[in-house]
C-alpha cells in the first residue's frame, strides 16, 4: 500500500532519538538538573544578535512580496555574491555568485548533489565514522554507499583502504571535517594525500571523481587549528554547507552548495544540481533567512563556549583514563568504550544518569559519541559521575 | 558523468521564464508600465501585518536557540494543534495535532507524499489543465503519470475518461481545486461523482486509491463558492497544503501534509510520510515560520484585490468577445485562444506587450493563463491593448 523502504525509514526509532526520550522520562523523575544527558548535536549558543536584528530589519525596510517572495530557483544574486565575496577574503578564492545555490540546508545540500550526480551503478564512498544520514541521502539518489574505515590510532582517513575502494564505479567521496561524530579534523598532510589518490584514480579509469565536501562544522575548530578548504586541494570539489551549527540556526534550513569554476564540466554538473532541486521540490530557499545571511554570512555564533567545554571535558577525561580521539573541532568527544560493546558502556554510564550514543549506528563500533553543545555548568556537574564510571572500569 | 534525467530537468528552459525574461528585456526598452506582465504565479497582495509583527515578537521574545533550534522532525507540536483547531473550527472535522506533519511548502508536500506512497508499477492520475511539475515529482517517485484531460466545456473532471483511467495499478489521484492554471473550483456534484468512483475503483480493486489534494489556493475564491473540504467527502485523502498562496509567503517554504484518521492503515502511512521526509532530506520544516504558523494560521492576505482585479478583467473580456473558463478561484484566468495555437496567439499578444502563458505545458492545449495577482492599475492600463487584440481576431 506504501512504499515499504519508506515505511521503514519512518517506522525505525533513532538510537538517539530513544536516549533523548529516555532523558525526559529520567528528569521527570529525579529532577532534569541530575540528568547528563550528551547525546544531542543542536547548537546551544544563540545566533549571533545580528541575526535577530537583521530579521527585524527585514520586516521592517523591506517589502513585503520580495521579502516573503520566490528567489529565482538559485537563489538571491546578492546573497550568493555575499557569500562569494566572503570566502574569497577569508580563502584566497575568486568565486562569484554564479559558483552557488543555495539550499535549505545540510541535508538538502547533500541529497540534491547526490541526485545531480548518481548514475546506474554508482558508488559513493563515505568515511566511518559517519553521520548516519549519509547512507540513506545516498541510497536514496540511486547509488551505492561504500564505507571506509579511519584508521583506529587517529581517525584520520586510512588511505591505503580508501585507495582499495575506488573502482570504475566510483562517482564521489564524502568528506566531513570537522567531523560528525569524532571530532577528528582532517589534516592537511591527510588531505594532500587523498587527492593525490584521486587525481591518480582519475587518470587510471579515465573519469571525474567529485570530492564532496560537507563542512557544516568548518568553522568550529580550537586553537591554532586549520581545516583545508577544499577547492584549493582539488579541482573536483562540490561543497555542501549549511548554516546551522555556525549561526546556530538549524531549524532555519539554510545553505548552500558551492561548484568552482575549476570542476570538470562546470555548466553540466552545475544543471544537474538545479534539475535535481527541481526533482526533489526544493527550488527556491527560504527568502527571508536569505537575506538574512547576505548580511550574517562570515560570522559565528560565540563559539567560545564550546572550546570552554570541550577543555574541561578533554581535562578530566584524560585525568580519569578514558582515551579520546584528537578532539579539534566540531562540538563532539569520541571516546572509546572501555569494553568492547558501546552500547554496553552507554548502558553503564547510564547507571550515572551519563547520556552518551553508542558508536555503531556511525559506522565504528567500540565507542561512544558525547555532544558538548550544553550548558558548562552542567558539563561542571557531571564530573564527578563520569569520574565514578572510570573506576568502575578502573581506568583510575 | 552527472544523471543525464537531472541535467535535463535543469537545462530545460521553463516557457513561463522566458517569457518574464522577454518581459524584463521590452520593459528596459520602452519602459515598465507600458509592459503588461501575466507570466507569473506570485501573490501581488503583501502578508497580513500580523506576519511580520509575529516574527519581530519572536525575535525579541523566544529563546533564540528555541526560535532557530529544530524542532521535531513531524514539527512543532503546538503549531500542528493550532492548524488542527483552526480546520476543526472552519470544517467540522475532529482532527488532531498527530494528523500533521509540517513541510517546507507545496513542492516538498508532494514529493514526500507521492515518495511515501510510490510502489514499483504504480501510476497517479492528474487532471489536465495542471501544474507542470506534477509530471517532474511524480516521476521522481517512481511512479507514472497518467493524464486524464477536464472536459473542454466547463473544465471540470471528465468523469468517463477518469473511470476509464483507472486500474490495478492507480496508486492515487491528485486534485488540485481551485485549479492552477485554470482558476476553476472543482464543484461539490463532480467532487461527490469521482469520491463515489473513486470507493467503487477500491472495492474492484481490492485497494486502496488514494486522494491527493494539493490545495494551496484553498482559500482563495470569490464571491459565494464554497470549496469543497475533500477529508469529508472520500476517508482516503491526504492533504498538501502551503501557506505560500493565502498568506503570501512563498518565499518563507512552510506548509504541511495532512494525513487524517480515517485513512486506511493510518499508522502505516504517516510512518511513510516520515521516512519519506527523511529520504528526500526534509526533516523539521523552518522553524521561525513553523512558530508564525501557530499565531496566523486560518489568516489570509487581503484577497479582495485579486477578486476586483478577476471582476475587471473579466467584465472586459466578455465585452471584447474571449471566451474564459469560470474563474471562481486562485488568481488564473484560462482563456480559449481564438486560433488553433496558442503559441502564435500568444505571440500576437506579445505585439501588444501583453505577456500571456501558453496552455501547452500544463497539458491543454488551445488556452492561455493569465495571473492576476499583479497590480489593478497595470490591469486598467492593459485594457485597450486586450481590445485590440480582440479587434484582430474580429471578436467584437
């Protein structure tokens, strides 16, 4: 009566949806201030008050049938050149207006590139750990998924088992750094080599290969840490961006996908993401957070808050004996589960009133994903459950 | 290298854009008001006021990682409920908040309600004058269109040909009342005839057969025509709406798919629905206009100037000797083309800078459309350009 696939992506409860509920039913109980509850990747710093103020603006000067109005199908000219010129002064780029398309965010971005560019019997490789999204936009646009394990010393991307995994078939590989669920950003010597293997693949089956670029988090990184932008590493790059976790402005469905100039049939591939707008219903992003971003674009929320969080986390873990990965951006831990069995631990640290995801659904089993995007004072609090939960394991 | 199907859809060039570009090339010629525009579908009346205050208050008001945070993936719940009431109180139905899931506007409507419902071999019939990117979404599902063409006297459903259309594999039928392109209100005796084949198709069949209706001018009629409310009509309809029409917010992509209790195997489909939703990348539709729903839904623009503008042009079309098909509702008129093609008709309209739409592509030949929804002073300015364009045809 209904498409079964359907019916089954919507009937399956989420991992991490069940701990979120799990979550409101324990804080009904003993109060929500004793619940630690780690597992949710919303943005807990507010958009930046120029956001609000530009809304106001907005409705205020602007009439009201353009502001409320159909963009043409690639959106605001003035915004995309916003966006343009931004990334030029910040990348050393020479992008133009005509390089974009904006979308109504992340998932949109991805599964519109995906339908512009799956063919019959595509694959597209993707990085373990993942977003576990990725696996449903990509068979959803008619290609295959083909994962790729990161290397367990440091997550980076193990490029003799990515380099075994391309094939005439492959089409694209996705790139998530900083990234979803680890934390891990990619470094540049990694990235130097992965196009290395591309370029050369390239040549070897004698076709494009895109590098998919989805950089939701690129600009949350601490420290003196760099992300690789991509384009300037390799010539078939498309990137995927939204602005939810950078304005902190997820529930506004805002972004955009970028192809330079430089990508091989620019004027081809760039149809195809506009057929493929068109076949997926999402001509035209929404206006007003348009021109929202022709003014916000650049900024960030105040992501401080996440670096203070992530430090006294990173402090007291490594105090307590857990073992991380190298925790450089986005606002994710990936912590490895003391035992073997993720869920296990999860189970465990629920003993505490700890929230944690268990890895597998990413991809990677054998440990757990904590989201630092909540408040320092709870993260403050939690300390001395989480010191408890080592010494069960007598990582102390 | 890209999906050859995507690159088609995005190389295409729409009818309807060329002629807006045609129009935007004469007006930089001989001026803007001496160009008469009725190309394109936007609403010309701005949103009620109480939009833009709504949005201010929201600003200054609701915690702005609440405002800009996602909201569930089906939507806000408070929101769902407000539409619920708002129906419940206008059409005696009973429905609840868990009847609605909340979508970025008609275009993601019907592809995640044609997604959810799609099998292998399954066909969805339309009613021909329709909306040319049925054609695009319904293929992107998976499954076939079927046109059945509205009779030519009175543009409503040819209930011979509709009967004769269906069969094992019709999934669902949309329709769409008031109609784009035609401006005709499905009458409630056609609405009662093809509810009544429609539950004798399903007992034949051994199925069900369902009722899309894709209803984003729902509110937009004139004078003393009711619009049928087809949940009460036939128990297996699903609803798509969009704000985009009766508030005037295109732009702002925020409506919603109404999936009421009586539909058979209710859970089974809304859980397909979701899956749908995700599939296509939709989950949680803008949140600050899913927050402005709560306040105005059950609201429209001030229509009364699409009515006086329908009043004009159709008292001075009359006079002149065109012949229309009953303009109760959205802002179309369809008008019969004095000569075979309405191509060449069009193009001699364009001799008088009369911009019209050939009914080619909506699956009609030998009509135009005109949208009204522009300003009445360009209309009144029109006039002696359309009574020339009788006089050629010698219609007066």
């Amino acid at each position: 009566m209904v498409s079964k696939e359907m019916y089954e992506l919507g009937a399956k409860s989420s991992v991490i949806r069940e701990i979120f509920e799990f979550g409101k039913k324990r804080a009904a109980e003993i109060g929500k201030e004793n619940v630690y509850d780690f597992s949710l990747g919303n943005p807990s710093v507010p958009a930046p008050e120029k956001v609000n103020e530009t809304i106001r603006k907005l409705t205020l000067e602007m009439e009201p049938c353009a502001l409320h109005g159909y963009t043409s199908a690639v959106g605001d000219n003035e915004t995309r050149q916003a966006i343009a010129d931004d990334l030029n002064r910040r990348f050393g780029t020479s992008f133009s207006m005509n390089n974009f398309y904006m979308t109504a965010g992340a998932a949109a971005s991805l599964c519109i590139t995906f339908r512009a560019l799956a063919e019959k019997d595509d694959e597209i490789i993707i990085f373990a750990p993942y977003f576990p999204e990725y696996q449903v936009f990509i068979s959803a646009s008619g290609a295959k998924p083909v994962e790729v394990k990161c290397k367990e010393d440091d997550l980076q991307i193990d490029l003799e088992a990515f380099k075994n995994a391309i094939n005439e078939h492959t089409k694209a590989v996705v790139l998530n750094s900083p990234n979803n669920p680890s934390g891990v950003v990619t470094s540049e010597e990694t990235v130097k080599a992965m196009t290395d293997i591309l370029r050369e693949k390239q040549k070897e089956y004698g076709k494009s290969i895109f590098l998919v670029s989805d950089e939701p988090y690129r600009e949350l990184v601490y420290g003196d840490i760099k992300v690789p932008f991509l384009t300037k590493y390799y010539d078939n790059t498309i990137v995927c961006y939204s602005y939810s976790k950078s304005l902190s402005l997820p529930g506004d469905r805002i972004g955009y996908i970028l192809v330079p100039n430089e990508v091989e049939s620019f004027e081809l591939i760039f149809k195809s993401v506009c057929g493929a707008g068109r076949s997926l219903g999402y001509v035209c992003a929404p206006s007003l957070m348009q021109f929202v971003i022709k003014e916000c674009t650049g900024m960030t929320s105040d992501i401080s808050v996440y670096k203070k969080n992530r430090d006294i986390l990173v402090n007291a873990f490594t105090e307590y004996g857990f073992t991380l990965a190298k925790p450089d951006g986005a606002f994710y831990l990936f912590m490895k589960s003391p035992e073997e069995s993720a869920t296990a631990f999860c189970e465990k640290a629920k003993k505490y009133d700890l929230l944690l995801v268990p890895s597998d659904s990413f991809g990677f089993p054998g440990y757990v994903r904590l989201s630092y995007c909540v408040s320092t004072e709870m993260i403050e609090r939690s300390l001395p459950s989480f010191k408890k939960l080592a010494e069960e394991y007598n990582l102390i």
